[in-house]
C-alpha cells in the first residue's frame, strides 16, 4: 500500500471519534454545522506569546489547569487531544470566543484535561504542555501546539521543542523534563480519571451538568452555560 494510502488512513482515524456520552450525563442536541477552519502548517514563529494574559490561571486541587475565577458560577471543563483535529478546530475558532464572552468577565472557569487517545505522540504533547507549565507557559504551548498539530505527526518531538524554543522556554530545561518524564503519571492519572467518568469521545465538554461532544458552534456553548448559569 502506498504511503499516501497509508498517511490518509492515519489522518482520518485521528479525526474521527465515537459519540457515546457518560450514561449520567445529558447531552446537549448537535448544531447543523460545526467550525472549519483550519490550523496552521507554517514555521515555528509563535502565533501567541501570551494567551489571555490578563486572565486568572492556576490548578484545581486535582492539579488540572484552569483560566478564570476560580469561584466561578459556572464551570466548563474541556476533555482533549492535542492530535485530535476537531479539538484542534475548537481551541483555534470557538475557545477564544468563550473565554472573552464567559471566563474573562468572570462567569465561568475553563479546565483543561487531558486525553491520550492518539498513542504516544498525544503522550509526549501533552507531557511537554506540563513541562512548559514549570515555565508559565502552559496555557501558551496548548495553543502553538493545536495551531500546528498537523506538523506534529512527524518529528513530534523535535517540533514540539522548537515552539517551546519559540515561546522563550528555556531549551535545556524543557527537554530534560521531556526526556525524565516528569509529568508521564500526571497525564496518564489525568487520562484514567477522564475514563472512569465516561470519556470515551473527543473533545468532550462538560459543564455543570450537560455533556456536549465534539467541535460545535459558539452559540451552542453559550446557550448551555446561560441554561447552568440560571440554575
């Protein structure tokens, strides 16, 4: 078979995703139509140094990162794959359309969490997405790595470093923590929790109550956090 045959059929199994929601969650109904932009194959010049620096961030007892007030009303907690495109076409077109309307102006907090549904290369990302959290840079090198993930099915490593570089991460310190694995038990911990609650799909969105899945439009997630937020 030949290796384009070969490279299509990996792309197509990493975008797709089952449906299936946790039974106790209620999901929210699918829009017409879902986001279609597309991320970046360009160089490694940074597209954003800071990403909503003016916005709180921190960790949740459990360790998972979050932006916003973290006495927030409303919380949305976001389950994703840094080789997942459709996660990619969230974080890329919808996320920062949520946090100016929802967490910027105090309403809701956003927590990342990760999932590792993609083999070793989601591994290795998303252990290098904490490695740059030692730096204050989390947030930053979540957001290069989903503007370029379609780079980093190849030399995921070597690219992954350079945006960090990109990102004024020193270089030593990074590839030491990749290279020790620092952060290999947080991710998988991460990962193994998110099972246990009924992740199966990617991304998945839960907030207060309600379960939505996949890339969908802003409007969908505005009508669900105003729904929780009137509870």
């Amino acid at each position: 078979m030949s290796r384009f045959i070969w490279l299509s059929i990996f792309l197509f199994t990493a975008c797709s995703a089952p449906t299936a929601v946790s039974p106790t969650a209620t999901p929210t109904a699918l829009p017409t139509a879902a986001p279609t932009s597309t991320p970046m194959t360009a160089d490694h010049a940074p597209v954003m140094n800071q990403y909503f620096p003016d916005v709180p961030r921190g960790r949740t007892a459990e360790g998972y990162h979050y932006l916003g007030n973290p006495d927030a009303p409303v919380t949305m907690v976001t389950y994703s794959d840094f080789l997942c495109t459709s996660c990619a076409i969230h974080t890329l077109d919808v996320e920062p359309r949520l946090i100016e309307a929802f967490v910027a102006t105090g309403q809701v907090r956003l927590v990342y969490r990760h999932l590792l549904q993609l083999g070793e290369r989601s591994q290795l990302l998303a252990e290098a997405s904490e490695c740059a959290a030692d730096h204050g840079r989390f947030w930053e090198l979540r957001r290069e790595i989903y503007a370029r993930y379609n780079q980093l099915y190849f030399n995921t490593r070597e690219t992954v470093i350079a945006l960090a570089a990109g990102l004024d991460i020193p270089v030593d310190a990074f590839t030491a923590c990749l290279d020790a694995h620092t952060y290999r038990s947080h991710v998988q911990d991460d990962y193994a929790a998110a099972l246990a609650e009924g992740i199966y799909a990617r991304p998945v969105f839960r907030i207060g109550n309600e379960t939505i899945v996949g890339s969908q439009r802003f409007e969908t997630f505005a009508q669900v956090i105003e729904r929780v937020a009137q509870r």
